[in-house]
C-alpha cells in the first residue's frame, strides 16, 4: 500500500511487544468464543500479531485483519504464527477496518491497543460498528479496549513537545529510544495529533525514524452509544483489564465486552 503510514512495522514491534498486560484479558474472551461457538476469531487491526498466539491458544480459528501490508508481513514471517498459517487455523487479511465485507461469521471481534480510535470521522466509525455487527454470530462478543481521553493524552492544547521518553519499551536490552508527544488539532480539538520519534543506534551511528499519526478518542458514553446504535448490547464497562470498575477520573482504559443480540 502506497503511503502506508504504519511501514515503520519492524520498529513498531520493538515497540510494542512488551505490552503484555492485555494478553490474558483477550485469552480469556477467545475461551469463551472457543466455548460458545468453537470459535473462530477475528482480529481487526492486527498489526505485527503481538495479539494472535493469544487468540489461537484458545483452539479455535482466527483471522487477523490490517490495513498495512507492511504490517501483516512482519507477523506472516513470525515463527510463532507460522503453523497456525500452514495449518489453515490463521488467515491473514490485508482491509479497512472501516467497511470491512467477509464471507463468515465470528464468535469473537476483537479490536485491542486504541486501535478504533485511528477512525476519525462519526460515519466512518458507525461503519466500521455496524460491520463488526453483521460480522458476529447471535450471542458474539465484540471485546475492545481505548483509551479513557480524560486521562490520557492531555497534553496542554495546541503545543508540541517530544520530551516523553518511553521507558518501558522496548524489550530490556534493545538500547532503541522511543519519544512521545502529543499535539492537539487546530480545527476539531477532538483529535490528537500522535508523533513518535525512534531513535536507533547503530554501529553507523543514529537512526532517526519520525511517525504521526491522528486519533480521536472518545468519552465513554459516546462509545457505549456508538456501539450499542449498531445493534450490540455492552455488557461491561471496565477501567482496567483486570476488571476494575471504570472511574472517569482515574482509569487509564475504557475496556469494553459487548454482545451481538440473539
Ligand atoms: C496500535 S496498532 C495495534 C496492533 C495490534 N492489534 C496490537 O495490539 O499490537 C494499530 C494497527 O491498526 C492498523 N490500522 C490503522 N487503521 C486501520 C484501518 N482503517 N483498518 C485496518 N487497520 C488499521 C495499523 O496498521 C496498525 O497495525
């Protein structure tokens, strides 16, 4: 894909996979998926599959769907998911989350780490709810988390820093420097100009890789109505994936479990 504006896959993955605190919450939701239905599974905006193996350990089938190519290589060329790709149990999916159109039925949609909020637009988003909708079998579960925008990212409006050195990531020992900054947008307030900076030191000196992108959080009500008017009904509302109840004020996450009507 042209302009793609995640082919920053391989520093993404550096990035990214120490992020481990979802993996048990999403594990859990494919044993229920795996309980109910057998499965299958589908991941919309998969990424590099940090998520994958596991929803695959729940036994069932799984799609993983992305938008960038240079993303869904980067997990097709992972060991780990290398037998379940053999064995017919992974397909991977190069689409638009927004208008996505497949040909079966889920018992599970998940769409994990923000990844909702990279559509910007109202009619976009209801699109892409309304396909998670027709996508489900009767009793699916659509399980998501985003970020809460009361805590996070509020950065003072208009102004640009990328003074926030990441110092969890990457993995222990990758001497890779991530900088974070947060710029809010001129015209619709609402959304948030994200700029990442890598810095990678090689053995020919720093490499500088620069990365934006927009996002639009939202207040958990407008959520909770978004994904209820495309025919699902929200069964938990968390503030954390441990499950802890969901504070305005104080939760990092909005952490989502909601059913597809029967
Ligand atoms: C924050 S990453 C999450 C990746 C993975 N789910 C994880 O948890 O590590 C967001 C992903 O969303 C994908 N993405 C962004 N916009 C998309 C869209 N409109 N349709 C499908 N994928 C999209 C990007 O390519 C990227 O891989």
């Amino acid at each position: 894909m042209r302009n793609d504006p995640w082919d920053y896959a391989d520093l993404y993955e550096r990035w990214s996979s120490n992020y481990r605190e979802d993996l048990s919450f999403y594990g859990a939701a494919a044993e229920r998926a795996a309980k109910r239905h057998g499965g299958p599974i589908l991941e919309l905006c998969c990424g590099t599959g940090r998520l994958l193996p596991a929803l695959l350990a729940a036994g069932g089938e799984v799609v993983g769907l992305d938008i960038s190519a240079h993303q869904l290589r980067l997990a097709a060329g992972k060991a780990e998911l290398g037998g379940a790709i053999r064995d017919g149990r992974l397909h991977l999916l190069q689409s638009d989350m927004a208008g996505f159109q497949l040909t079966r039925r889920f018992a599970l949609i998940v769409v994990a780490f923000n990844s909702l909020c990279y559509l910007l637009d109202d009619v976009t988003r209801a699109r892409c709810l309304h396909a998670i909708s027709d996508h489900l079998l009767p009793g699916g579960e659509l399980v998501l988390d985003v970020d809460n925008p009361i805590t996070n990212h509020a950065g003072p409006e208009g102004a640009f820093a990328l003074d926030d050195l990441l110092v969890d990531y990457p993995e222990p020992g990758d001497s890779t420097r991530i900088y974070i900054g947060h710029e809010r947008h001129n015209e619709d307030p609402r959304i948030e100009n994200i700029h990442y900076r890598f810095v990678v030191t090689t053995e020919h000196g720093e490499l500088i890789r620069e990365v934006h992108h927009n996002m639009r959080c939202r207040a958990p009500a407008e959520v909770v109505e978004e994904i209820e008017s495309a025919g699902l009904s929200v069964q938990r509302l968390s503030g954390t994936f441990s499950g802890k109840r969901f504070d305005p004020l104080e939760s990092p996450l909005i952490v989502i479990v909601a059913r597809k009507k029967s």
